[in-house]
C-alpha cells in the first residue's frame, strides 16, 4: 500500500499510534542532529524507543554511526553505547522517514541578512516528509519559529501529500486534552513544542525540563502529550501550536530584553565610577520581584539573538511596533563595538594605535566551556579589530581553528596563553571566560587584560592592567 493509499486503513490508526506510543514499540525519527536533535534523540532511545536520527550531513552521520560525539557535552560513550544495543541509529537517507512513527524536527531557524526569519530548513524538512508521509504519523516542529509557523508552513506542505490534518480548537484541563465532539479524526498528526536545551546546563538536562505542547487539533495535542510524557518528567499542554510556539519567544525575549537592560546599566555604570557586579551581586539577595542578568560582550547561541526578531518580523502583519524587542536588539547587538572601542581606548593610554596592535582573543565559543561557535559576539569582535588593521590571534580550549561559518571565515593562527605568548601581545581580550584559564597568570604577564566577563574578579594583584568593560 502506498503512503497515500487510504482505502485500506483502518479507522483506527490514531489508537493505534497512542498504543505503540505507549509500549514504546513506535519508531521516532529525529531530523537535524544539532545541539537540540542529537540529545534529543538519545534521549528517546534511552527512554526504549527504537530511534533513527536524520542529517544532511553525512560527516555527522558517519561519526555517530562509528560511537563518535561532535558535541563536548555528549560524551562518546553515550552515542556507542546507544548504537551497540541498536536503540539509535543515523542516517542521511531521508526515505526512511515514511519507516517513523513520530518525525521530531529540529531544524535550525537562522535570520538573512536583512534580519528576517530563513525557514528554508524547516520548508526543505517538511518536503521531505510529505514526501515519505503516510496515514497515522505524528509529525512535531521542535525549530524556533513565529507563532502561526506550523499551521501556516508546514501544514500546507505536509498536506501536498494529499492527506489531511484539519485544525480544530480544544480546551486543556489538568493537562488533559477535552474532546472536541465537532473534530473530525485525521489522516496524520501535526504538533509542536519549543525545544528548550541549555547546552552544557548539569542542573537541568533535556529530560528535566519541562516540554511544552501544543497540537494542531485535540488528536494531535493528545498523540504529542504521550511521546513526550514517555521520556520525559514532566509535560506541560498548551491550547495550540501558536500558543506553543510564543512561549518559546517570550522565554527568549524575557532574557534578551533584560540582558540588554544590565548592558546599558554596565556602560552607565562605568561611566559614574560603578561597579556594577557588585550592584547585581546586592541586589540579587533581595528574595522577591528580582532575578539577576548579568552583562557581557554581546549575545550568542542560536536562540537569544535571533529568536526575538521573528516575533518582531510577525508583528508588521499585525501593524504593531516592537519596540522593546528592537531596542533590546539595539543594545545588545552593539556590545562587540563597546569592546573595540574599551580596547582602543586602553591602547591609547599606552600611546598605541588599533591599527598594527596584536592581540590575542581568549575564548571564541559563544558560552563558557561550550564548543559552540553559533552567534558568537567573539566572530564580530574578531572581526571588527581584523577591520581597523589589527594583528588577531586567539586561543580556545574547543577549538583547534575556527571553522566557515555562514557570515564569517577568518584565517587565525592558535596561540596558547602561556607567560611568553601573553608577554608578547599588545593586548588580551577575555571574550569567553573558561574554566581551564588561570586568570591570575593571564593578568601577571599581560600588558592590558580587557575583561569582558569579570573573569578576573578573585585576581588581587595587577588590577591596574585590567580594563572592565
């Protein structure tokens, strides 16, 4: 029987997806083994699902497959172990999408360069599927996207295939699905829930945290609740998939607009003769109605520089200015370029020029000991002391070179910080504050030490070579 050949189905198939949901007989297939999709799929396999995990690409795929991680906090002994008892397995063969049960899809969302959503990944994912569709299948959007994405994208793709998942309205009560006597029962399931990983979190890992729901219809809102509930502890329904899908923003807005609000209080700060890690360390023993943010050199990571704008990119539909979400965009965006000019100004000091400087950039990955690269203010920075004809080199624990990214390629030679190498530099700039780095010794043989992360905060001595900023 083909994919879209019905005639033989039996009405049935939804119960029976929920009953090898629940015996975790059900086939999930995870697409895009990123930073979100691979523990994700471990997770899922872990749990005693049988799971096949898709990428493009075949040089991840190959790792995996030989118990290989290219990602620092997954250790290889998590991928081998899953693939020697044959609970995960990867493939770059997109056809065995119509072998799923569940197709999870965690796909990355990235902004063009005029700064508006790229859903090219999410539109080439959900050919894929429609493509391998068949009657009965879930299908979950997990990517970061504006709310009306999953109805308005994918469903329309998806139902290309000729067959049908219509959405219907329905109520949640003690995270229960209501029945909706009007819904009429589908052909395919369609749902989404915001991914919610914090690479490198030991606190919180991908099971502890709680998955929010949200179906394109009660049937599909029920099927998701009991995948997820399967491997992780809690679940949490929503009414929609556009519900769903603004949870996800406001959680990321909430953060960049109030790390935004702690920068500009920084530069202030620094200006009126303030210490403002020692405002943020007062004022976070106050126990109600304040939690601390702290500043930095810039945002990074896939979700907090990006994410705000698809909501703002949403809101012209609607003729409404997001003004707070720009502003805050506005500020932080702007850090990288705080930075150069601290640095200038130190080097001015020393009666030296930008141009010609050498320099040497601690910590390149976007988050403390993190082998993540993805939106980091470190790129812009490097890039900005490469434009005004300085001498770069940088050193980071994750990374050998710096790999082609999408808006960068830099040819940086390593340099390690040991007492000769930072002796030799006109400057160090602290982008990423690592653990493996000893601050002390970084200020000891240092000329200046621009500190972008307060990393030098328990250093006593040689404070008049440190510049806070």
């Amino acid at each position: 029987m083909s994919p879209r050949d019905k005639s033989s189905e039996s009405p049935g198939v939804l119960a029976s997806l929920q009953a090898r949901l629940t015996t975790k007989s059900a086939h999930v297939g995870v697409v895009g083994l990123g930073y979100v999709g691979l523990p994700l799929a471990l997770l899922f396999a872990e749990a005693g699902f049988p799971t096949l995990g898709f990428d493009i690409d075949r040089e991840k795929v190959e790792a995996l497959s030989c118990g290989r991680s290219y990602i620092r906090h997954i250790p290889a002994r998590v991928v081998s172990e899953a693939m020697n008892e044959r609970r995960f397995r990867a493939t770059a063969d997109f056809r065995k999408l119509s072998e799923m049960d569940a197709v999870i899809v965690c796909v990355p969302t990235p902004l063009d360069d005029h700064r508006e959503p790229d859903l090219s990944f999410i539109r080439d994912t959900a050919e894929e599927i429609k493509s391998a569709l068949r009657p009965g299948q879930l299908v979950v959007l997990e990517s970061t996207s504006f709310p009306g994405t999953t109805e308005e994208v994918v469903l329309p793709i998806l139902e290309k295939s000729g067959l049908r998942c219509s959405v219907f309205a329905y109520t949640v009560e003690d995270n229960r699905v209501q029945p909706n006597p009007a819904e009429a029962e589908c052909d395919f399931l369609l749902a989404f829930s915001p991914e919610r990983e914090d690479p490198g979190n030991k606190r919180f890992g991908t099971r502890q945290i709680p998955k929010v729901i949200g179906g394109v219809n009660g049937q599909s809102a029920h099927a998701a609740l009991v995948l997820y509930g399967q491997a992780f502890e809690r679940t949490v329904l929503v009414s929609s998939t556009r519900v769903a899908e603004m949870t996800k923003l406001l959680e990321n807005i909430y953060r960049c607009v109030n790390i935004a609000l702690v920068n500009e209080l920084k530069i202030l700060s620094l200006r009126m003769g303030i210490d403002i890690w020692e405002v943020i360390e007062a004022a976070k023993t106050k126990p109600f109605g304040y939690a601390p943010f702290y500043p930095g050199p810039g945002l990074g990571g896939h979700c907090i520089p990006i994410d705000p704008f698809y909501l703002t990119w949403k809101a012209r539909e609607y003729e409404f200015p997001t003004r707070f979400i720009e502003l805050a965009g506005e500020i932080n965006s702007g850090m990288p370029e705080f930075v150069v000019s601290s640095l200038m100004e130190a080097l001015n000091r020393r009666k030296q020029c930008l141009k010609g400087a050498h320099l040497l950039v601690l910590g390149v990955a976007y988050k403390k000991d993190l082998d993540d690269l993805r939106e980091s203010p470190a790129l812009r920075i490097i890039q900005l002391l490469l434009n005004h004809g300085a001498h770069v080199q940088y050193h980071d624990p994750n990374f050998d070179k710096i790999p082609k990214l999408r808006n960068y390629s830099f040819s940086l030679e390593s340099a390690a910080p040991t007492p000769e190498n930072l002796a030799r530099f006109d400057a160090v700039i602290i982008v990423t504050d690592h653990s493996c780095y000893d601050y002390e010794e970084i200020a000891r043989y240092s000329k200046v030490v621009i500190d972008t992360r307060h990393a030098t905060k328990d250093v006593k001595e040689f404070q008049d070579k440190i510049v806070h900023c």
